[in-house]
C-alpha cells in the first residue's frame, strides 16, 4: 500500500548526514511533482561523487558548493536521468569544480523503438520536462563501476520513468531516483516514459536484497523490497482497472484517466492521463487493447478479446 504522509521537510540547502559517508541537500524547487524538491546527494569524505546536482538553480549551486569541507573536492558529478529537476546543474558544477558529468547517456538515450517511433510522430513529452541540452562527458552502461575515493557505485539501467534513468548501488544501499519513491509511484509518461520498460526494471532491482533505497524526491525508504512489491501491484491493479473499463466499449486516455483516478487533483489528471496512456501502449505489446486508428496522445483503445 502507499506509504503514510511522512514528516519529511528538510530544510532546503542544508547538508545533512544520512549515514557515514552520505549527505543529502534538498534543492529549493518544490512542487507537485518534485514533493519538497529534489534531493542531491554527496557521497564520499575527501573525493565526492555529487548525484544529481538538480535544476538550474546559483542558490542550490553555491548550497553543494558551500557543504564541501576542509580537505574536500568534488570528483564525480553524476546524472541518473536527463529530466530538468535533475540534470541542469551538473553543467554549472562542472565548470566550477573541473569534475565530470556521468550518465547513461543524453536526453533520448535508451528509449524504447515504440516510444522513439511515438516521437517521431510528433508527440511531446509531458511531466517534469527534458533537459534537451543536457549531454555527459562520460557515458556509464548497465554494469558499469564508478570508483571514487574510498567509495564504488554499480551503475543499473532502469529505464522507465525515463529511456536513460539509472540507479546506483552502493553496497546494501541503491539510489533510486525517480524510478521508486516513497512519497508517490513514478510517473510514466510517453513518449518519455515506457510502462513495459518500468516493469522489467522494477524487476531487475527486486534481484538485490537492498537495505535502503534513497530517492531522487522524499525520505529514504526503509523497506525496499516492499516497496517494489507495491509498485508492482499498484501498476497491476491499474492494469486490470484499465481493461475493465474497455469492457464496456472504447475510450481515450483522457475518459479513462477521468473514470479510474476518481480521487486526482484536477491540477495532476495530466499526468493520470499520461499513465493511462502509457498503460494502454504496454497492453497493446500484450496484444490486450489497440488504438481505431494510428497511436498517439488522443488514440481511441478498444479492449482485444
């Protein structure tokens, strides 16, 4: 089930320790689809990776800037995903440190042949925004190492939330991103999103036995395997919700977005529309439902029987 509303309100710009070795610094951009902000995390006691430096925000840049200690440089600048909450900073922060910026890869990396083919149709992305500028220096694939000072992440692809988002293992612990949160499910929004691809990744993180996921938005989340059970089965549940609302003839995204997040604030059905969507193309790679006519944004589904 969704976790409870947590008392989760740091203070923004303020550095402050998780567990040895880890620090955390929300970012001053709340809303209603970042939470109390993004939250950058500095991982090291001499050389620090940075993960995900955040928007483009000088407050926020001289905040990281400010946490570095005596003794203290930044080595590592590290992007999970390309989305503008996440990803402008890490240019700013790099020219003021000399650090790299590591990531999968740049704004349409990793993203799905049905979603690559939705975009070229002319579709736009919805949600949070794409940093379409943003390209690394390093490219880091599934299975790759980033050693540091005293400090190791295991880089895995876990696209979904978005073709190039990455978690990052270190040791018992995973930064998760935006792909599992504790405050909310993740959006998948297409042609960004991919709802096929957020399953196979959920999956691939149920393979480790994590002591602790840290988000990219919230507090840590202390119980990771349940989580990921529950956003297996919440995604589940809007399938068969989903499906059930076709029995009773075609819709679009919108009318079943409408029908099924009965309890949405109007300001965030957008995004429920998103989801559907992106539920909608997934069941069609099952053969389950079908578009009348060419996909796209406002396709009318019928259910496949």
């Amino acid at each position: 089930m969704p976790l409870p509303p947590d008392d989760f309100n740091p203070p923004a710009g303020a550095a402050l320790q998780l567990e040895p070795g880890l620090r955390r610094i929300l970012a001053p951009n709340p809303s209603p689809m970042t939470y109390r902000g993004t939250n950058t995390y500095l991982l090291g006691t001499r050389d620090l990776a940075v993960i995900d430096p955040g928007p483009a925000d000088p407050v926020h840049l001289d905040a990281i800037l400010a946490a570095l200690e005596p003794g203290q440089r930044i080595s590592h600048i590290i992007v999970t995903h390309s989305h503008l909450d996440h990803s402008p900073l890490a240019s700013d922060l790099s020219a003021r440190t000399g650090a790299p910026v590591l990531a999968f890869g740049g704004p349409q990396a990793g993203r799905s042949k049905v979603m690559s083919d939705l975009a070229a149709s002319g579709m736009a992305g919805g949600g949070e925004g794409i940093d379409m500028g943003f390209q690394p220096d390093q490219t880091v694939a599934d299975g790759a190492i980033i050693q540091g000072d005293g400090w190791q992440l295991d880089v895995i692809h876990t696209p979904g939330h978005l073709g190039n988002h990455i978690a990052l293992g270190w040791h018992d612990a995973c930064f998760t991103a935006d792909h599992v949160m504790g405050w909310a499910s993740s959006l998948v929004s297409p042609p960004d999103g991919d709802l096929t691809d957020f399953m196979a990744s959920c999956r691939q993180l149920q393979k480790h036995n994590w002591r602790v996921f840290h988000p990219g938005h919230g507090a840590p989340i202390k119980d990771p395997g349940a989580r990921l059970d529950w956003l297996i089965t919440h995604r589940l549940s809007r399938e068969t919700a989903i499906l059930q609302a076709l029995s009773t003839g075609p819709a679009t995204a919108r009318a079943l977005a409408e029908q099924i997040y009965t309890d949405t604030p109007p300001a965030l059905l957008p995004a429920a529309e998103r989801n559907v969507l992106a539920h909608l193309i997934d069941l069609m790679g099952k053969n389950l439902t079908a578009p009348q006519t060419d996909l796209s944004a406002a396709s009318i589904f019928y259910r496949v029987e």
